[in-house]
C-alpha cells in the first residue's frame, strides 16, 4: 500500500513535470516577451486563487525566461512578502524598479521602512 502511494505521487509529478516543459516549449516558440507574459499571467490567477506557491513559480519561470520583464519581479516580490520573505521581496522589487516598473520603486521604500527601519 505505502509504495502504491508514493507511486501514484511519483506519477503525478512526472506528469506535472512533463506538463511544464511542455507549456515552456510551447511558450518559447511564441517568443521570450509573449512567453513570460503568459506565465506572469497564470502566475496572477494562482495568486488570486489563493495557490501562492504555484504563482511564486509561475513567476520564476517568466524571471527566467524574460529577466528584464519588471512587472514578475514586482508580482514575486509581492508573494514573497505575503510568504514574510521580506530580503527576498526587497530584492524582487528592487529588480523591479531596474527593470522599468515604476511600482516596485515604491514598495522597495516601503519595505525598507518596515523591514529594516531605513528612512528614505
């Protein structure tokens, strides 16, 4: 019964592992910009649907793909925080705000109030 169990977990996950390499492929082929917009986008319905983990990976992986994209970087940040990441989440907005979203620049300060009791 236990391997039975862990068989059908492995399964699961070759399954799911498979199914990512498939959507990056599939994304890839669109384009770096277009592909790292789809997974910033999927990595927002995770998160509104409350599945942080997933939407801190779907924003990774549009990091990975496209690293000058500075909307991930602000939306990741944004988990991290929820997730109490605060030196993570101060990276991720301080990309951010390099990367050309304006957003991050204010949540980096902000952050840095809270967290590290900077005035800025």
């Amino acid at each position: 019964m236990y391997r039975t169990h862990l068989s059908k977990k492995f399964n699961i996950g070759i399954l799911r592992m498979n199914r990512k390499f498939f959507d990056f492929w599939i994304f890839s082929l669109k384009g770096y910009a277009a592909a790292a917009k789809e997974w910033n986008s999927k990595g927002k319905k995770f998160a509104e649907e409350g599945e942080l983990l997933e939407a801190l990976e779907c924003f990774t992986m549009a990091i990975s793909i496209e690293p000058c994209y500075g909307e991930s970087y602000f939306n990741r940040g944004k988990v991290n925080f929820g997730f109490a990441k605060y030196d993570e989440a101060l990276n991720d907005y301080e990309a951010a705000y390099q990367n050309g979203y304006e957003k991050g620049y204010d949540s980096y300060r902000e952050l840095l109030k809270l967290h590290k009791g900077i005035l800025i």
